[in-house]
C-alpha cells in the first residue's frame, strides 16, 4: 500500500495557468487526511513554492531546486546542498549563445543578468520575482541552482558541453525544452525524496510519485510507482516507456490517478 505521494508542480500539480485546481487540491487533502504524506519535489526557488503550498492549506516538505534544498512542515531548513563556488562561477561566465538567458538561485534570490519579463507569468501568483545582479562581482558562494533559457537546441550544445567538460560532478538535467538546469552532482529530487521519507519513517516503495521532465526521472525510477504525465515531455516517455502515464496537467492528471489508485480511502 502506498503511504506517500510526491509530485512535481509546472506541468504536474499545476495547470497551464499555474494554478492547482480546485478537484486537485480537494483530492490532496482528501488524501491527508486519510493519513498519506504529501511531498512537493519542484526545480523552482522555495520562496516561489511557500505561497503554493499556502494556497494548497497543507503542511507539508518542500523539495525545491530539484532537491538541492529542502525545508520541513514548520519551514525549518532540513538540507542544502550548494555548488562549489570556482564552479558555480564557471557556469556563470560559461560562453553561450546570447539568446540564451543566465539565471540563479542564490539563497532566497533569484538572479539575472538581463530582463526577462516574459518568465514571470510563471509566477503570478507567488509574486516571486527575480533581480538584477552583476555576475562580475556578485559572490558564488550559495549557489544552489544555475539554469539556462533559451532555445531547444542550443541548450542541447550547452548540456553536453557541461558534461564532457564536469561529468558526474554536476548534475545537468531539462525541466522544460527551453531550461537547462545545473546543481551539485549529487542532487536530484530523488535523493532528497529518499531522505524526506526516511524522516518519516517510510521507504520509497511506499511513495507513488508524478512528473513531467527529465529533472523528474531520478524520482520517479527511486519511488515504487512513478507516472508520467500525459504531457510529459518525449525524452522523460522515452527514457521510462514502462511507465504508468496519467492525464495531462490541464486534465487533473495527478488528481484522475490518485482517485483511482486510492478509490477505497477517498470513498
């Protein structure tokens, strides 16, 4: 029997306006409060995913920077796990197409070099905002993510450059076509989920799990059932083909699923 449910936000847990939908979030606290532990595992900053988590009504772990930091249900700091600074500084000065977009998690900061107006619907309603920073001189010593936006292909060039270049030092992963995000070597979510549910007392088998991009893949091979989205992107389908897959995130995907899978509980 599965104990715990985790689950990515953008294209999983939140529809295409970014919201959680009143069938999803009503099927969450069904779920418990039954007793099953919710985990959110997101590639977003946990400034950004407090807010999501207040509008959810749950206390709950928050998983963010795909797992590079983690925070409990009293919002204490649990783990975090930063880039080397000589290399967060490295991927800062890293030369790219100039239409690819630099970005930075440091601390409770998101950082830029340059506007980028149109990233921000992704956050509407948190209100989380990024600044500007000068890369020449801001200090790289509590960097927990660097991202790249732009397009598909030249972050392709971009992704295999790093791992020529870093190997298993970093761990260099898509959220969506159009980012490329890079964190420490040994962080993914499911690692970070391992660990939350070992503070509470359960094993991955025990955790079914959903997401939607190759920063999910990690999570969702470590839990005893993974799914992906109907929405997914084809690398993530391709690379886990035995897979369950659920409805897209527009759909209520995670809500379907879960309804069906713990039919006995919710009725």
């Amino acid at each position: 029997m599965f104990k715990a449910v985790v689950s990515d936000l953008d294209g999983t847990l939140l529809n295409g306006q970014h919201q959680v939908s009143p069938r999803t979030r009503d099927t969450l606290h069904r779920l418990v409060d039954q007793g099953i532990k919710f985990v959110v595992a997101t590639g977003r900053h946990h400034v950004d995913v407090r807010s999501i988590r207040d509008a959810l009504g749950l206390d709950i772990y928050l998983i963010t920077s795909n797992g590079a930091v983690v925070h409990d249900k009293q919002d204490q700091l649990i783990f975090n796990q930063t880039l080397p600074e000589s290399v967060a500084a490295e991927l800062i000065t890293l030369q790219r197409d100039p239409s690819v977009h630099l970005n930075v998690y440091y601390g409770d900061e998101w950082l830029v070099e340059e506007e980028m107006p149109r990233i921000l619907q992704f956050h509407e309603e948190s209100g989380f905002a990024y600044r500007l920073a000068d890369f020449r001189t801001h200090p790289t010593d509590k960097v927990n993510k660097v991202f790249y936006i732009g397009e598909h292909e030249k972050l392709l060039e971009i992704e295999a450059q790093l791992n020529q270049q870093y190997g298993d030092r970093l761990n260099v992963t898509f959220s969506l076509p159009d980012c490329l995000e890079v964190m420490h070597g040994g962080v993914h979510k499911g690692n970070a989920v391992r660990a939350v549910l070992e503070q509470n007392g359960l094993e991955m088998s025990q955790a079914v799990a959903f997401g939607d991009g190759m920063n999910d893949f990690e999570m969702l091979s470590m839990v005893g059932r993974g799914v992906v989205m109907g929405n997914a992107h084809d690398r993530l389908k391709l690379a886990l083909p035995e897979h369950d897959q659920t409805l897209s995130s527009d759909e209520d995907g995670v809500a379907v699923y879960l309804e069906r899978l713990f039919a006995t509980q919710l009725a």
